[in-house]
C-alpha cells in the first residue's frame, strides 16, 4: 500500500503564517474562511454569507446580556456555522486517520506490529526514568511536608509551653503580691 499524497501532505513542515483567531488550532482567517468560501463556491458548503462576512460575534449569555469573561472582557465567539463545519471537518479527518492506520494495519500487519515493538522498547528507559523520578520526587514531596509539619508542631508547643510559663509566672506574681 503507497501512503497517499494527503498523508504525506500532513506531515510536510510549511512556514509560518501569522498568528490570528484560532479554531481547532487553525488560523480562522487565513485558513477556514478560505475554504468554507471555496466550499461554498463549488457548492459543497451552504454556510450563509454573514457567518463568513462577520465571523466573530459577541458573546451573551441566557438573558441576553453580553457575556465578559473574568478578566473583564467581553466573550467573543466564532458563528455557530463555522464551527459546526470546523468540527465536521475535525471528524472527517480523525476517520481519515484511523481509516489510513487500520488500511495499514491490514495490509503491513508484521510492519506495523514492528513498529510497535520498536516503539515500546525505545520508549521504556523513558518510562523507567520518569517512574522513579516521580517516585524519587514525591518520597522528597512527603518528607518536605513531615519536616514542616513537625516544625509546625514543635513552634505550637512551644508557643504553649511559653504561654503557661507566663501563666504560671503572674500566678506567682499574684501570690507574692
């Protein structure tokens, strides 16, 4: 089985396009409007004309009021059909990308089993390494609140130990007066 040119197309690095709107991580204006209007032009889409002129709109909430996030600023959101279509095409191609590992997985089954072996024994030490890291960090995690807790407890004694002294002291204060 030859790998398709829209796999190979996926995994070939581009330049840098600026930074705008995001929409499953894609450029909105440089990307979706693009090619819904594309889509739209050759009669696969019929996203109407005002979601791809003005597709962000402000946001509001049940009652009708403009929505503000905790920063103060108002929510702004993509149109409902655009992002209907976005994750329309999100799931096409998630299908596409299992359809392409399972067509593998039929037609290269040594192959691929392969790769998972390589895969697994290449990615161990890692697994090792990370394991008793974590471990390592959270017995040093324990020991760091026990050691706090222990000073935490000795200054609360002695806090108390000091407050009975005085007590103590203007008892005798009062006794000898």
């Amino acid at each position: 089985m030859e790998t398709p040119n829209y796999i190979k197309s996926l995994l070939t690095p581009t330049t840098k396009q600026p930074q705008g709107r995001k929409v499953w991580s894609i450029d909105l204006q440089q990307v979706w409007l693009p090619f819904f209007t594309a889509t739209n032009t050759m009669g696969d889409t019929a996203i109407p004309s005002e979601a791809i002129g003005c597709p962000l709109r402000l946001g509001y909430d049940k009652a009708g009021q403009v929505r503000f996030s905790q920063a103060g600023r108002p929510v702004i959101r993509v149109a409902k059909e655009i992002a209907d279509n976005v994750k329309l095409v999100r799931d096409n191609f998630t299908a596409n990308l299992l359809n392409y590992a399972g067509g593998v997985m039929r037609d290269n089954a040594e192959g691929y089993k392969a790769q998972i072996e390589m895969a697994k024994k290449a990615g161990e030490p890692i697994y090792q390494h990370d394991k008793n890291q974590l471990s390592n960090a959270l017995k040093a995690r324990a020991e760091a609140e026990a050691k706090a807790q222990a000073e935490a407890l000795a200054k609360e004694a002695e806090a108390e130990t000091e407050t009975e002294a005085v007590k103590s002291k203007g008892k005798r204060d009062l006794v000898h007066a």
